[in-house]
C-alpha cells in the first residue's frame, strides 16, 4: 500500500465514482421491462438488481484483465494522471446521456476515454488495437442484432406456445418469469460491467509498481467495484428506465420474459469469452427484437435513431474528451487540478439541469403524451351580396312591311331567222 500516493488514491475514487455512473446508467438493463410491465415495483426491481449486480462481481474476472492487460500496453508507460483524465471523460459522457434519457454505452464511454488519453498521453503504441477490434468493435456491432434476433425468436415461440391460452392467466405467469430472468440479467451485468472499473483500479495499481504486470484484481477492489456499482444501480437511472420500457415499445409480460431470457444468455456466454460488450446495446437489442416479434410489430424508431446514433458517438466522443484532458493532465499538478475541477463543475451543471424535470421512482411509467393543438375556427364574415336592379326594356313595335305582287307577262314565242341553208334561190 506504501505505491499508493495521492494521484493515486484519486484515480481509485474517480474510477469508484465511475462504476457509480455505470450502475445507475445501467439499472434500465434489467429492470426496464419488469417495471414497464408491473411484474415488479420501480423500488423492488432496483434493489434486487443492486444486490445481484454486487453478488455478480464475484463470479469472473475475464473482461477485468481485457481491460488492465488487453486494451492497454502495461508496459508502454501509462500513468496514473492518464488514468484519471480516461475517467473523467467517461464520466461526464455518462452524465450528459443519463440527462438526454439515452441508453448509451457506459462500457464504450470508459473504452473510448482510456483509449483517447493513452494515444494523447503515451502513443498509438499504448494501445493494443487487434484486442480493441476483437474484443470491443466487434461485439458491439455483433451483440444488439443477436440479442434482437433471439429475443424476437422466443417472442414468436412464446407467442404460438401460450395462442390458446387465456391472456390474464399468460400475463400472471409471465410477470412471475420476469421476477427470476430480470434478476439473471441483473446478475450478469455484475460479471460484466462491474469489472470494468475492477480492470481500471488494477491498471492503475500495475503504472505505480503497487501490482505486478498481468495480476488479477485484489479482494479489495472487487469488493468497493462490485458496491460501488450496486449502489449506483439502487439510485435507479430512472430516466433511461423510462426510455428503455416505454420509449421503444409498448411491452407485454411475454415480451419482457422472452427478452430478458435471450439478454442475459447473451451476457453471461460473452463475459465466460472475455468480451467487454456493451450490455446497454444488447438489452436495447433485446427489447428492439421483443417489440418487432408481438402480435403486432412496432417500435418507436424516431427514439431508435437517437440511440443508434448515440452508440456510434459514444467512444470517439469519450476518446475526444479524455484526450482533451490527458494532454492538460500532463502538464502538471496544476493540469491534474484543473481536469479534476472541470469533472465537478460538469458533473454538477448536469445534476442540477436534471432537476428541472425530475424523473422518479413514482413517475417512470409516465409517458409524456402528445398535447393536442387547440385550432381555433376560423369565422368567416358573410359577404352581402347587393342585387342588381333590372332595368325594363320597353317593347319595340314591330311595323308589317306591305309586299306589293307584281304581275308576271308571258314572254312572246321568238320567230326563227331563215339560215341560208333553208333559202331557195329562183331560176
């Protein structure tokens, strides 16, 4: 404990404040549909989730070591202030989409930070970039379309499973169902998420000497990652957990179980690979394929756009930023300050910002509606139309014309003229 200074004492609660932001922004992912459906109370679901999400960060530790040993060289020379400037640009990022109600990726807010302050504090050489496509790119491209390809497969099944069944008796079974697969996810995103900022304590721990390279997470940072982040997670990100269970798609209980059985089974298989997935964009996916698999297809896709949009800005945006601070964090302690002061102040203004419209345990299922406009009629004034005053015509006298007969005399006979031929001449 004697590697441990003051930087580095910051950098270990700046990541604890991290896995924090992680729990709260993330708290949608299994809860969302189990209160959008009222298979659980909004307080309930939350602690269920908190409890598991720290009984989770016990059962692995692969995408831990992704993070200390993969993403980033140890070797390479990555330094505590490095560190620090990666988290607070993760952070802020967090808070600016947990503000908007948009459920982006916290775990690509945290890549994208730790990637843009290494290439700005050390070099494209910091950065192991096959471990970056293989373990990050790819994942997160590939895991929402599988999530929404095989929960809308078990929406279909559940739906020609239970066609004769009774719809009250269906619903009563499947928010019974919700209970226990809301509580799987809960518990995979422990394996997940939560060791992320194990990684990170590890990482920081390795740049000072305190841990030797390619060592797994102490007991001790297991056990403040895995409260920090059930903690956040009781907070409850009830703004997301309003865009995730009412903004995509109207959910029925048979949904929500199909998408939460097909979620966590997509979690649990990529944290046993080492994946450090986005369980935001799987659960997201999840819901998409549950939406798009009911009787009647739909989801709200001008919300699908936002968040697509969202997920593709998130790690250049978190990397922009940290880069940003990284390069004033190096130039001293005066740098490290100001990085520090710059987090609060952010950190802050979006806090208070939130509180203009509060979002809440009692109002997460209210879905603002769309207020009609008044039209107000139009009165339309009558035109008086003036009548034309006919003019009488007086008649016009008609004079008979007298027509006077004239008498016709009959031509004369004309005498035929002798030709020579017909004249005789005498002897």
């Amino acid at each position: 404990m004697e590697h441990i200074s003051f930087l580095v004492a910051v950098v270990i609660i700046t990541a604890l404040a991290f896995d924090f932001t992680n729990g709260f922004h993330d708290t949608a992912n299994a809860s969302a549909t189990a209160i959008a459906t009222g298979a659980l109370r909004p307080k309930v679901a939350v602690t269920i989730a908190a409890l598991l999400n720290f009984a989770g960060a016990f059962l692995s530790v692969k995408v831990a070591t992704t993070i200390s040993g993969g993403i980033v060289n140890e070797k390479a020379g990555v330094h505590p202030e490095i560190i620090f400037a990666a988290l607070a640009g993760a952070i802020l990022w967090n808070l600016l989409t947990w503000l908007r109600g948009l459920p982006s990726s916290s775990s690509h807010a945290l890549y994208g930070g730790l990637i843009g302050a290494t290439i700005v504090g050390v070099g494209m050489n910091g950065v192991n970039f096959d471990t970056v496509v293989t373990k990050i790119i790819i994942p997160a491209v590939a895991s929402p379309f599988v999530a929404g390809l095989a929960s809308w497969g078990a929406t279909k099944l559940a739906y020609a499973i239970t066609r004769k069944g009774g719809s009250a008796v269906s619903d009563k079974g499947f928010k019974t169902g919700q209970i226990f697969s809301s509580s799987l996810i809960s518990l995979a995103h422990g394996t997940n998420d939560a060791q992320k900022t194990m990684g990170i304590i590890t990482l920081t721990l390795v740049s000072v000497g305190a841990l030797p390279h390619g060592a797994l997470p102490p007991t001790w940072v297991i056990v403040s990652a895995g409260a920090a982040i059930a903690l956040g997670t009781y907070m409850g990100g009830w703004r997301i957990i309003r865009s995730m269970g009412k903004g995509l798609a109207d959910i029925k209980p048979l949904q929500g179980f199909a998408s939460e059985s097909a979620v966590s089974t997509v979690i649990l298989t990529s944290s046993h690979m080492g994946f450090g997935l986005s369980t935001t964009q799987v659960c997201t996916g999840g819901i998409m394929g549950a939406g798009l698999g009911g009787p009647k297809p739909e989801l709200r896709w001008s919300l699908v756009r936002r968040m697509v949009y969202t997920w593709g800005l998130t790690l250049p945006a978190a990397g922009l930023v940290s880069g940003g601070a990284a390069a004033l964090a190096r130039q001293g302690a005066w740098g490290v300050a100001l990085v520090g002061a710059a987090l609060v102040a952010g950190s802050a203004a979006m806090w208070m910002l939130s509180r203009r419209e509060r979002v809440g345990a009692d109002n997460v299922n209210d879905v603002a509606e769309v207020t009609p406009i008044e039209v107000t009629p139009i009165e339309v004034t009558p035109i008086e139309v003036t009548p034309i005053d006919v003019v009488e015509v007086a008649p016009v006298e008609v004079v008979p014309v007298e027509v006077v007969p004239v008498e016709v005399t009959a031509a004369a006979p004309a005498t035929a003229a002798p030709t020579p031929a017909s004249t005789t001449v005498a002897a």
